[in-house]
C-alpha cells in the first residue's frame, strides 16, 4: 500500500487529512460498522494481496463471507477470506469457534473447486426463549452462543485436545455432552458416531497446511458460548452475537497488544440490512425495502434467511465508529441504489419529537425513535462499469462525500459490484 498523500485530495469540509497506510509492524483490522453482511471478506481479500498473515480472529461459522475472483465464487464461513491468496498465511485465532464438521466440509468444499449437538442445544434454547416470553433472538443455530458458554465454563474442547490423547478427549466429550443433556432432556445425542467422525477427520488439520491454514492449537475451542459476558455485548442487546466484535476482539482473538493495531478499516453498506428479529429504525417494508433486498439479493450466506432492509442509519455508523475508531471506510453495494429517484439517509434519531444524542441501548426505546432523514437526488444511472471515482455520477460521489461529511471519516473504497475489480479504491 502506497505511503504517498493522494494528489487527487478530495477530503469534505471537517474531515482530517487522510491517513497514511504504511503501517510497518501494525496488523490493519477489518470490521463490520452494521449488522453484518456489509461486504468484510471483499475487503479483506483485496488487503490480503499485499498480506503476510491474514487472521480470523472472532466468531464462528454463522459468518458467511463471499468473495469473487476471476468469474469464481467462494464462500467462506471459517476460514479466513484471504485464503484465495496464496502468499499470505491465514490464521484461525483462539477468538473463533469451530464446528469441526463444518470446517471439514470448507476444507473439502475448497479442495475441489462432527460435534454437532452444540448446534441443537443452539435451537432448543430458541425455542425455550419463544415459550417463556414469546419471543426469540433470532440466531443462525449454528452453535456459537453454546460453544461461547462451554469456553467461558472451562469445559470447552480444544484443538490440540483433538490432536493429542483421543482417548483422553474423548472422556471430557463425553462429560460435555452429559452437562447438555442434563439440562435438555430431550437433546439426542448419537457420542460414539460423532468420535467416530472425528477421529476419523483429524488428518483434515494437517491438509489445510497446505492451504497456508493455521489454527493456534492451544486456544481454538470446538464445543460453543451463551451471552456469558453480557456487560461487554455491544449493539442491541439481546439481539447480537455472543463474540465480541468490536477493536478490541483483535487483541483477546489473537494475542496481541493494543498497540500492535495500527489501521481499522470500517465496513458499511450504501443501505442497511439486518437479519432476524430487533429494532431496526429505518428498515422500509414497502416497495423500496423489496427493490433492496431483491437487487441486492439480500439473503444470508450461512442460512439463506432473507434480511431486512432500509435506508443507511449513519446514527447507527456513528455509533461504531465512537466504539472502534475507524481509520476509514468501505462503502459497499453502491450500486444498488442506481435506480432510485431519490435516496434517504438517516441522520437523527428524534423520541416523543425531541432530537436523542445518543444512540439508545433499550431495545424498548429504540422501537419508539423516529428518524430523521436527509433526503438527497439519486443518480439514475448505472455504475457498475465505473472503476475510478471520476466515472461515477455526480450525485453518486455527493453521497460518497455526504457519508464521509456525516461520519468525520474518509471512505477508501466504493463497491460498485460483486468481483474484486469492483471495488474502487479512492486514495
């Protein structure tokens, strides 16, 4: 990445100078400034040509990433995005998850182109939810609030435990299960099949090194974890996940200090979109929330649910950046605002007609708010050609610049479509 200032300096009124990106030793952090779905593995695969090390660091196989390169689709949900590029090392860090039976199947999946119950106590406890207050957080079931609450217990299971005395591992497998039972009665759980598929899968640990693929056997957990640490759970509470993504799950997911974390790049889509159940202030359930989620094909890469949609929630991208301190911004899916007459951003959150400073932490209140928009002219012009910000429409680039205005944070790149020559890089 250049260490040279853009001569092109295009910064809006108020932002400071726009940084420089020769980070030496620094790690450069990529994170999701919505609610997930904002485009992270495209922007990781493009920062992972010119990578060492590309690292996973939280989270497990709920997330679903999609990268395409060269006509070819991938999607990751383990597996560090920057897999595709052979130079650099990918690292599962000791902050991810791992359902085995699905990182075997990624593995095999990429070759070519089994601890399930955690998943089941996953869905037994939606469904536990739902009959004592009506209501459901709304997960992909795949296991990661359970895992999370086995590694916060101390009864999590470890990678390396796999690796060494599989009779040893086996016993505390067996343990684990039992606790799950104990407390639902009616999970079914076949223990000798899923140590039999284990056993028989070890040997995929040692293929994916030749994938660049290295998981820190000392700290990667197989068995999943609930809210367990619920003061440290950010966003809309009890809707989110149960890792911690924000900055600082960089330093607990991989082991480094603070001061290693040199540039944080923040990930946002040119509208917002949100799975599941929770508040959701400028989400549109009309024609233009439909247009969104259809031209944006709006569906979840792990559970192919499809996600609400609305206008972008700049309250919300504030919110983020106040937390995380972005460096700068990817502005992703532009492109599917082109048809539009007229686009709305939210700009303000008002309660009983009164302008709130803040972004509210009750769900109660935060279904109350309304929200005050600005309204801007669309472009009415294709943009999927553009890959220079100079070939994109006047009004496209005034909403580029009203984000940036808005946030007091420099936009890097605009995605304008699917594939990596995509994404137009501005400085």
């Amino acid at each position: 990445m250049s260490d040279t200032p853009a001569t092109n300096d295009r910064s809006p009124p108020g932002t400071q100078k726009r940084p420089r990106h020769d980070v030496g030793n620094k790690v450069i952090v990529v994170l999701g400034a919505q609610w997930g779905d904002e485009g992270k593995g495209k922007v990781v695969d493009l920062l992972a040509m010119d990578a060492d090390i590309v690292c996973r660091c939280q989270g497990g196989n709920n997330a679903g990433h999609t990268v395409v390169v060269d006509g070819k689709e991938y999607d990751f949900h383990l597996l560090p995005s920057g897999i595709i590029n052979s130079k650099a090392v990918s690292l599962i860090g000791n902050g991810v998850v791992i359902h085995l039976p699905g990182l075997f199947e990624e593995a095999e999946k990429n070759e070519k182109k089994v601890c399930d119950f955690h998943q089941a106590v996953d869905g037994l406890q939606e469904v536990q939810r739902q009959a004592q207050d009506g209501k459901n957080i709304g997960t992909t079931k795949k296991g990661i609030g359970p895992t999370y609450s086995s590694k916060a217990a101390r009864t999590g299971l470890r990678v390396c435990d796999l690796l060494a005395n599989f009779d040893e591992f086996s016993s505390r497998f067996k343990n684990l299960a039992q606790q799950h039972q104990s407390m639902f009665p009616n999970l079914e759980i076949d223990v000798e099949g899923q140590l039999k598929k284990l056993k028989d899968k070890k040997s995929i640990f040692f293929r994916l090194s030749s994938y660049g693929v290295r998981l820190p056997c000392v700290c990667c957990f197989i068995i999943p974890k609930t809210a367990a640490s619920r003061e440290t759970l950010r966003g809309t509470y009890p809707y989110v996940t149960s890792s911690n993504c924000t900055v600082g799950g960089v330093c607990t997911g991989l082991g480094i200090p603070p001061q290693n974390v040199g540039d944080v790049y923040g990930v946002v889509k040119a509208y917002t979109t949100r799975v599941g159940v929770g508040a959701f202030p400028t989400e549109q359930i009309n024609d233009i929330g439909n247009l969104l989620q259809t031209k944006g094909h709006e569906w979840g890469v792990t559970t192919g649910r499809k996600r609400r949609c609305g206008w972008l929630d700049l309250v919300i991208l504030k919110y983020a950046h106040m937390i995380n301190g972005f460096t700068v911004l990817a502005l992703t899916k532009l492109d599917i605002l082109d048809s539009l007459d007229e686009i709305k951003v939210g700009i303000a959150y008002k309660l009983n007609g009164k302008r709130i400073p803040y972004f509210p932490a009750n769900q109660e209140i935060l279904q109350r708010v309304e929200v005050e928009y600005e309204v801007m002219p669309g472009w009415k012009s294709d943009t999927t050609s553009a890959r220079k910000w100079e070939e994109l429409p006047t009004n496209a680039q005034n909403y580029v610049r009203f984000v940036e205005n808005q946030i007091g944070v420099p936009v890097k790149w605009v995605g304008v479509g699917k594939s990596r020559e995509s994404m137009i890089e501005l400085f």
